[in-house]
C-alpha cells in the first residue's frame, strides 16, 4: 500500500474534509455500529460539484490492524445486540451492516507513526474505483 503517503498527505487534505462532507472527527467516530452507519449515510448523500448525488456506494473500509477484530465483527456478525446504558438509541436484532457488501481492508499504514496524520482509531470508507464514473480534464 505504497499510496497511503499520498493519501494522508496534502492530497488528504482535499480528499477528506468537512465542507466536502466526506470527513468527520471526535468522540462519536470511533468505529462503532453507529458511526459506521452515519458514515455509510454520509458517503452515500455525497454530491459532485453541480451538487447533484454521485450515486457511488462505499465498497472497502479502510481499517489501521487494531480496528481489524472490531471491523470484522460489525461487519460479519449475524446479530448484534447493544449492551450497557439503558439509554441506547436501538438495540437491533438484526445486523443491517452485513448487507452492506463491504469489504474490510486492514493496512499497518493507518497506524504507521512514520507518517504524518496516523492514527491506531482512524477508519475510511472508499468505493470501488472501478464503479466510479470519472470525469474529464
């Protein structure tokens, strides 16, 4: 994975941002059902530059190797059952995640301190090149 410099580089910073709504930080994004869902919804509201919907749905999640156990389960279990806090938002019987056709890609990279930005908790969604229509120059 050789292009993971020019991903978390300067070309990350226009790739991954806010105003792009393709980006999200802070405490509710550690990878977890929830988040994983809220990203799964950003990535699919995303619009092109006209504002219209891309129609592009998110193939990989990009995992560093801590997050690689926890990215299985949310993704391959057949159930999932939320415990703790009696406040939770749902518990669902039924884990809608596995029928997202995500393939889960675990990189030492991510965490790779030799790299600028690399975090052991940060995760990415990315579709399949292949099904991107690509504009052109």
């Amino acid at each position: 994975m050789a292009g993971w410099k020019g991903i978390r580089g300067r070309k990350h910073e226009r790739l991954f941002k806010v105003a792009n709504a393709s980006y999200k930080e802070g405490a509710d994004t550690a990878l977890s059902a929830d988040s994983l869902a809220e990203a799964i919804q950003m990535f699919l509201d995303q619009v092109d530059a006209d504002k219209q919907p891309i129609n592009v749905n998110p193939k990989f999640l990009v995992v560093p190797t801590a997050l690689k156990m926890t990215a299985r389960e949310l993704l391959n279990s057949t159930y999932f059952f939320s415990v703790g806090a009696t406040d939770k938002k749902r518990i669902p019987t039924y884990n809608a995640l596995a029928d997202e056709n995500l393939e889960v890609v675990s990189s030492p990279y991510p965490s790779n301190a030799n790299y600028t930005g690399s975090s052991g908790k940060a995760w990415y969604l990315f579709a399949d090149p292949a099904m991107v229509n690509k504009r052109a120059s």
